[in-house]
C-alpha cells in the first residue's frame, strides 16, 4: 500500500473543486462530485478546506495568484500586459467563471478579500500611478478607473463569449478582435495634450 500524500491530494481536490465551482458555482458544486473527481475522501475535503463556501474562497485565491504568477505587471510595456492577460483569459476560462460564481452568489460584501488578492489589486493601481507619473498614460483620470476599463474591455467578451457572438458574429476572428482592443484601449489611456 502506497503512503498518503497530503499534498498530491489537496492539489487533486483544488483541481476538482476548481472544475467543479467554475461549472456549477458554489450553491450548485457537490462535495460528492468533487471528492469523485479527485479520488478522495470527503470527509478530507471537510478536513483539509471546511465547508464547501471556504473550499470556494481558497479555490479563487489559488486561482488569482496563479494568474498573478502568470501575467506581467509591467503595464508600462502596454501591449505585453493587454497580449498576456488575453492569453492567459482564453487559455484559463474558470477564472472569469469563478468570479461571475462570487458576484452572482457573494456579492460584494463577502466576496474572497484575501490580503493577497487585495495587495495584487493595489500594485496594479500603484504601477499604473507610475505609468501616468512619467507620462505614459493619461493623468487626467484616477489610475483605479484606468485599471478598470482596461480589465473591463480585455474580459469582458471571454466572460460572456454569447454577447460576444451576437455582436460580433460567429465568425469573428479573435485575433483581429484583440487588435481592436489593444487599440481601443491604447486611444483610452493615451496621455492628453495640454488644453490651450
């Protein structure tokens, strides 16, 4: 009989719970499933996680900080950052999945605040204060609103792929959408010319 192997097992169960979560949210994942899923026990999940809302919270972080982990904080480099966070949102749909699961199901006031997630939102804003401070972005608008548009205008059409096939068509290239994006975004927070 082989030994337990704690951590092979935790990793088998973020890995059904994040398929799980993403699919069904958190009202509609089953413990069940994702114990099947994983090829453990149930009652380890309990042990390891708690009740399947802190299974949910600790799936989502582990989810931001491999997106974290996994795209540029170099805002200044624009194209990069817009290219890579693209990348990484068409190659990993759960992330936009799970976050529409905690706005819908959480809301606001409970949503996953851990000081992690929090901090990488923080230096997002702080790195886009240095763009602007050296005249690469627009100064004129609070980098927190710059941030915004530019996460809106990057996930929003893999968030809702349905909306984005009836305004586009179905046969819309998504490389020449990412050009658009790119460029709607550099005109968004290109820096102004002085009023005369």
């Amino acid at each position: 009989m082989a030994p337990r192997d704690p951590e092979a097992t935790k990793a088998r169960i973020f890995a059904a719970a994040t398929d799980e979560f993403a699919a069904h949210g958190i009202a509609g994942a089953r413990v069940d499933r994702i114990a099947a899923n994983a090829k453990a026990n149930k009652q380890l999940i309990y042990a390891y996680f708690g009740d399947k809302e802190q299974l949910f919270h600790q799936v989502l972080e582990k989810t931001m900080l491999a997106v974290a982990g996994s795209v540029t904080t170099d805002i200044e480099d624009l194209d990069t950052w817009i290219d890579q966070h693209i990348d990484y949102h068409r190659e990993h749909p759960e992330l936009l999945r799970l976050l529409m699961w905690e706005a819908l199901e959480l809301g606001r006031e409970n949503a996953s605040a851990g000081e992690l997630r929090c901090g990488r939102y923080l230096e997002k804003r702080q790195k886009v204060e240095v763009a602007q401070a050296k005249g690469l972005m627009r100064a004129d608008m609070p980098a927190g609103h710059i941030l915004m548009i530019l996460m809106s205008t990057i996930n929003y059409p893999l968030a809702v792929p349905q909306v984005n096939q009836f305004t586009l068509g179905g046969d819309a290239d998504p490389e020449q959408s990412r050009l658009w994006i790119k460029d709607a975004i550099r005109r968004i927070v290109a820096p102004q010319p002085p009023v005369s």
